[in-house]
C-alpha cells in the first residue's frame, strides 16, 4: 500500500479507537460514573479498555515494522492510551464545546503527529 491510503492508516486506526465515544456518548459517560457504586459494569469497561489499548498496540506495530514510528512501540502506545481516552474526548466536547467529530478530528490529528514519524 501506498500513496494517500497507507498515509492514512493511523488516522483511520485511531478514528475507530475512539469512534465508540461517539457512538454514545451518554452510555459510556454513565458506564464510567457507574463504575465507582456498581462493581458490576467493570468488567463491561475492562473489555472495552482493552479492546482500545489492542488496537492502538497493533497500530504501533505495524507503524514500527514500517519505519514511521516516533521513538518506541510501548512509549507510543502509552501516548495513544492517554491522547485517546474517554475523558480526553469528553473534555473537548463539554470543556471545549467541541461536536462529537470534530473532537474526534482533533484527537486524531493529535495522536497521529505525537506517534508518526511523518505524520
């Protein structure tokens, strides 16, 4: 792959990361206030946790194998961890006012110049 589409790749990857947040917003925002009183929804918040943290380690890996990693495969997904977290998105939406996309945009753009090399 190459050109425009193989450029893309970590924008993609990372838009369907984070694309559950704004797929609903409210259920995950309950889901995380929930898991304080009812032990019940971790585990429901540990898959989706590591449902991310997989896809953002596959992501690093294969920017790896392609020479267009920034710096390490664990300092990389340590980055996406955090850039890519419900509270990071949810804050530019409330905090920010931001909509759901273009909060999304701006996760994106951010992650993809923190990790790719040429990005």
């Amino acid at each position: 792959m190459t050109g425009v589409r193989s450029r893309n790749r970590p924008r993609g990857s990372t838009e369907a990361v984070i694309g559950i947040w704004a797929a609903d917003t409210e259920l995950v925002r309950n889901l995380l206030g929930m898991a304080r009183a009812a032990p019940e929804v971790v585990p429901v918040i540990d898959q989706l946790e590591r449902g991310r943290q997989a896809a953002l380690e596959r992501l690093a890996v294969r920017l790896h194998q392609a020479g267009r990693l920034r710096g390490g495969i664990s300092g990389a997904v340590d980055l996406l961890l955090v850039v890519t977290a419900f509270a990071a998105w949810d804050e530019l939406c409330t905090a920010r006012g931001r909509s759901p996309s273009s909060a999304t945009a701006a996760i994106v753009d951010l992650a993809v110049r923190a990790v790719v090399a040429d990005g």
